[in-house]
C-alpha cells in the first residue's frame, strides 16, 4: 500500500512540475504584443500643418519596417520612418476633411527569435478649415 501511495505522490508531483514548466515556457518564448502610442489619433484640419509621432513598445528587437497595409491616409499627409528609433512620423497639410481609417504594420528584426509583427487600426480625423 505504501508503495502505491509514493507512486502517486511521484506522478502528481511530475504532473505538477510538468504544468508548471509548460506554463513559464509559454511566458519566456511567447513575447509581448508590441504595443501603439498614442492609441488614438489628434484631430487634424484642413490646411492646417499636422504631425503626430506613433512610437512601438513591447518589441524585442529593433523595428525593421513600419508600413499602411490597410486604408490610407488623407491627401497631403505621408508617413516616414523616424531614423534610429521604433517611431514612425505621420504629417503633411491635410486638404480635405473626413474620417481616414488606416491600418498601421510593423515588423521587428529576428535575431535567435523570429521577428515581431504587430498592427494598429486608426481613424485620423480630419476637420473643415476655416
């Protein structure tokens, strides 16, 4: 009978451990979503200079390429690549007003880890100049 009792001991132990290297090999190998800010866009408005610089965080590697892979900015408005940090400028004088949805990409460097990929919908709001 005790022996019975010591085997089962054994493999609820082995389960336990077995759970609990699973779960911590899922938090180390599984990186963070890369994350936006600012989460929301500033109102712009037409004919109005505008710029807002949108920086990723929760990456592991440097940003390798930010892109639009969805939508489009408005008309007199460009996206560019900040040198030497994980940000991206969007300005330019808008020339029409609306509500311009766009999907923002980025992916990240892979060194011993494949790459980061991450993506952020907004809305840039653009209104009616004077």
């Amino acid at each position: 009978m005790q022996n019975v009792v010591k085997h089962n001991r054994w493999i609820v132990i082995s389960a336990a451990a077995l759970a609990l290297l699973a779960t911590l090999s899922c938090q180390i190998l599984t990186p963070p979503s890369i994350g936006f800010t600012p989460n929301a866009m500033p109102t712009a408005k037409v004919g109005t200079y505008y710029f807002v610089i949108i920086k990723i965080a929760n990456n592991k590697t440097p940003a390798g390429e930010f892109s639009i892979t969805q939508g489009s900015l408005p008309k007199g408005v460009s996206l560019q690549r900040l040198a030497g940090q994980d940000a991206v400028l969007i300005s330019g004088t808008p020339q029409i007003p609306g509500s311009f949805h766009f999907v923002l990409s980025v992916w990240c460097y892979g060194t011993n880890n494949s790459g980061q990929t991450g993506t952020k919908d907004y809305i840039l709001p653009v209104s009616a100049g004077e």
